[in-house]
C-alpha cells in the first residue's frame, strides 16, 4: 500500500503539465477509481454522479461526487455521459479527488457531505452481521496541500462553524453507532490524514473520548483509506430497497383486471 501511495504521487506528476485545472483534476480522479476498482470488494462497484433518496427531484440542485462506492445489487440511473443517479440506499461511501487541498475546498466537501448525510433511506431489512455504518460515509483524497494536518483538521473546524453544522459528538460506548456530521475523513497523499473516531477502526488505544485522529505520516495514508473503505463493506447486509416511496407520485391509467 505504500508502494502504491507513492506511485499515485509518482504518476499524479504527469496531467500537472496540463495548462487547464480540468485535465488535472480528472486523470488524477481516474487514478484513484483505478486503485480503489483493483482492491475493494467484487460485490460494490465504483461511479460518479449524484445521490437521490425518494424526496428527491427531477432537475433539482445536489451535489457531484467524483467517486462514489455503491452496492451493486441496487438500481441506478444512469443519466449518460459516465453520470449516474444513484438511491442513497446503495451507497457506501464517496470520495472527493483534490488536487490541491484548501479552505474552500474543505468547505466544499464539508457542505456536500452534510447534505447527503441528510438523505433518507427506504429499506426493508431482515438481519444483518458485521458493523454497518449508520450513515453514508465521506471521504477526501488529496495530492499536495499543507505541510501539516493539523491545518486541515483547523479548515474542517471553520468549514463546521462557517456552514452553521454541528461538530459529532458520543462516547466510547456508543460511537460506532453514531454517524459523522460532514467529512468522515481526509487523506493527503504523502503527509497525513485527519478521520473522525466513530468506527471498530481505531488507533485510540487508550480509549478517550476524542473526536478525530490526526496523523503526519509519509506513508500508511492510502492504507488507513483503504481499510476504512474495507469496514464499511466487510457485512453481510440482509436488506432490501422499499420502491413505493419512489413511486408515490406515479400515475398508471386506463387500468383495467380482466
């Protein structure tokens, strides 16, 4: 995983010789999909677009995500183009690509995250085993930002009093069931990651009642991403999508039993 850190760093170098901010940002994108496709589990796949729950609207305004992780056993929407609509009831995870990680970029991932974090789910469940994540979790992959990930954790702290989103909060007893209110997470390539302490991952080993973990670590980053990604699949989930709520509005006519 350190060998594959380091090459996404490596060959990050290449589009930085593009002269428009697009054709940096969107290799460097497909880099990540490209490692999370060869190393996550075969039973979720990886797209881009936007999240829906049964309130959602045609032509409504919400938030693109660059990666989003989603069970493959759920319908999608398919909009063309590589975008799709996906029910908030099969997604894992999302992941926004930085290539440069600053304020307004942690604003704007903070913001987007609470307003997926808002979306409600319609499911029919029978059993399940292993942890599940109580909400949809959001992460952020960087390549170059500051030097220390203290300063990121200060960014996520303004983006919350900023955005008026209140900061998590629980106990050691209770925090896996207790979901984050924005970002569960951000990884800078080559220098850290800031992720919040709410899952069976931990590296608190004296128990307290912390909120995030930060780490300054040239290495062990694309892992701690890695095995994040790996807990919120590692289930088995007996549950199923309730359509009705989808459906509520549609109107079939001239219906006749013969």
């Amino acid at each position: 995983m350190d060998a594959i850190e380091n090459h996404l760093v490596s060959i990050s170098q290449i589009p930085a010789n593009s002269g428009h901010t697009l054709h940096k940002g969107t290799p460097r994108e497909a880099f990540i999909k490209e490692y999370l496709e060869g190393h996550l589990s075969q039973n979720v796949a990886i797209g881009t677009g936007e999240i829906i729950d049964a309130t959602s609207q045609p032509r409504g305004s919400r938030n693109q995500f660059d990666i989003v992780i989603y069970k493959k056993n759920y319908p999608k929407l398919n909009f063309g183009g590589g975008v799709s609509g996906f029910l908030i009831e099969s997604v894992i995870a999302t992941i926004e690509v930085k290539s440069l990680l600053d304020q307004a970029g942690i604003d704007q991932s903070v913001g987007a995250a609470n307003n997926v974090k808002q979306l409600t789910t319609n499911i029919n469940s029978s059993f399940s085993s292993g942890w599940m994540p109580p909400k949809i979790l959001n992460y952020v992959v960087a390549y170059t930002g500051p030097a220390q990930m203290q300063t990121v954790h200060g960014w996520i702290l303004n983006s919350h009093r900023t955005l008026n989103i209140p900061l998590p909060s629980w106990t050691q007893q209770n925090k896996t069931e207790i979901p984050g209110t924005a970002l569960d997470g951000v990884f800078l390539l080559n220098k850290g990651f800031v992720k919040l302490d709410n899952t069976p991952l931990t590296l608190n080993q004296q128990n307290l009642n912390g909120i995030r973990t930060v780490s300054d670590s040239i290495n062990g980053n694309i892992l701690m991403l890695f095995l994040s990604l790996q807990g919120a699949c590692d289930n088995i989930d007996g549950a199923w999508l309730n359509p009705i709520p989808y459906v509520a509005n549609a109107q079939f006519t001239n219906i006749r039993t013969i």
